[in-house]
C-alpha cells in the first residue's frame, strides 16, 4: 500500500512537472525576452497564463499524440464533436488526450485504494479497458441528448419562423430574427441557425447552408425540413405554409410517441409488478395467516 502511494505521488510530481514547463514556457520565453531587450513592455501575469494555454483542457490535449490516428479517424472525430456541439479547435487533441488520462487515472485510482491487490491482471485491464471507451461512450451520450433535444424544439422554432415570414420577413431575416429571439429558450437550435447564417453571409448558397445544417445535426426531422425546404425553392410554392405543414406534422409525431411509450408502459410494468410487488403483497397478506395455520397445527399434534 505505501509502495502504491508512493509511486501515486511521483507520478503526480512528474504530470504536474511536465505541465508547468509546456505550459509556461511562452511566459519564460517572455521574460528572457525582457532581460535581452528592457524596452519592450512588459506583459501581466495574467495574459501570460491565458496566452500559455493553461487550462484542464490544454493539460489533456498535451497527451494527444500517444495515441495513432488516421486522417480519416480524425475527420469522424471532428464530425462527431461538431454534432455534440463542440466546433473549438483544440476539442479533438482534448478528446484523444482523455483516452490517455482517463484510463491512467483510473489505474492510479485502482492502485491507491487497493483494488489492484485483489487481481492485478484484470482490475488494470479492466481499468485500461473502460478509460479507453469512456469517452467515446459520453460523447455519444452529449450527441444524443442534443440530437433529442433539438428535435424537441424544432416545432417551436419553425412556429417563430413561420410568423416571422407571415410578417413579411424573408426567410433569411427570419432566420436570424427566430435565432436572436429562442436564444435561451432553444440554445442548440438557435446556435446551429446562427451557423447557417454565418455561412450565408460568408457567400455559401442558402441550400447549401441549410444541407450542411443536416449534415451537422444528423436528425431526422431536419433533413426533411431541408428537403422540403429545397423541393418549395425550386418549384416556387410558399415558404410559410411549408413550413407550417412540417410543424404540425413535427407535433403530431411527438404526440404519437408520447402515446407510444404511454402504450408500452403496461407491458414495462408488468415485470416488475410479477418480481417485485406481488411477491411482496403475498407475504404481507399471507404471511400472518399462515403464521395463525402454524400455530394451530402444532397445537393440534402436541395434543
């Protein structure tokens, strides 16, 4: 046990050693900058550290290139993270530096509390095993719950959108208008409208933003809003009433799988009910009755 702890620390003082010289050596490159030229102006602490990258973020990314990769590995990664809501740049050398710290730390946790004793082989297998998947298993987990919760909004989005255009907006203006105005109430829609704004202001043709919006949600639900929407462009139907016929089409699906998962919850029940609940109720009603039966029984035989 004192071995495992020792060799705990040291490990921290090296991490933590190694980290302190990637990441303040742009401060150091700083000052030995002032000592060859005093004229220039000296920078704060502050800035230094911010310019230096230090953040929990940067101290995983470092270990990124442990691990081999391929170029097309690294675009389904990117992919991936763009669909979890993560465009920064340095998201991807975070996420393949976890998939070296999480199983080491998961090691360490394994040595210091004595899990290892007990089998050293598996419980480090085991552990090395999990860090590795570990974040795969979250990021598809945060790919999940914005996926769900982007299909939950887009009726209310589309609602704003249709009015915006019934006003007398374009449906560009009113994009940007229904992005401004759902901000807080819809963040990861209203963030990936932002995204198809920006790409047309940046000259990329509206259906062509609106596709690359389908391609980043990988929803359902918005890729046949695209297509209607392309499909109304071509053919020169209006925008609002298409947009109004996919909202209440979005709704009544949301109220069919409310009904659905209504409909399955008997047959849920039922296990839990047979396993758990009835047995308990039989010992509850039963069990004095049969104590009574007992006890007559044995007065019957001692006479």
């Amino acid at each position: 046990m004192a071995f495992a702890i020792s060799a705990f620390l040291l490990t921290f003082v090296l991490i933590a050693s190694g980290g302190l010289l990637l990441f303040y050596r742009e401060a150091m490159l700083q000052r030995i900058s002032e000592v060859i030229n005093p004229k220039a102006k000296p920078k704060s602490l502050i800035s230094s550290i911010q310019q230096s990258g230090f953040s929990i973020g940067g101290v995983v990314g470092q270990f990124e290139n442990v691990l081999p990769k391929s170029q097309a590995e690294i675009s389904v990664i990117k992919q991936r993270l763009t669909r979890a809501g993560y465009r920064r740049e340095g998201t991807v050398r975070i996420f393949y530096g976890s998939k070296v710290v999480v199983p080491i730390g998961l090691c360490l946790i394994a040595a210091v509390s004595g899990l290892g004793d007990w089998s050293p082989f598996f419980v480090y297998l085991v552990c090395l095993g999990l860090g590795f998947l570990a974040p795969d298993f979250w990021l598809s987990n945060r790919i999940k719950k914005r996926q769900n919760k982007i299909r939950r909004g887009l009726p209310d989005v589309l609602d704003l959108l249709v009015i915006c255009i019934e006003a007398g907006l374009s449906l560009d203006q009113g994009t940007v208008r229904t992005a401004e105005e759902l901000r807080h109430a819809q963040p990861e829609l209203c963030d990936e409208l932002t995204v198809v704004v920006l790409e047309q202001r940046a000259g990329r043709p509206r259906a062509e933003a609106w596709k690359h919006l389908a391609e980043r949600t990988d929803v359902d639900a918005i890729r046949n809003l695209v297509s209607m929407l392309a499909q109304s462009e071509q053919l020169g139907t209006s925008i609002g009433k298409t947009l109004r016929t996919h909202s209440d089409t979005l709704r009544l699906k949301r109220i069919q799988a409310v009904e659905e998962a209504a409909a399955k919850l008997s047959v849920k029940v039922l296990f839990p009910l047979v396993f758990l609940i009835f047995p308990s109720l039989f010992v509850v009603v039963l069990g004095p009755a049969m104590i009574i039966m007992m006890d007559s029984f044995k007065s019957l035989i001692s006479k």
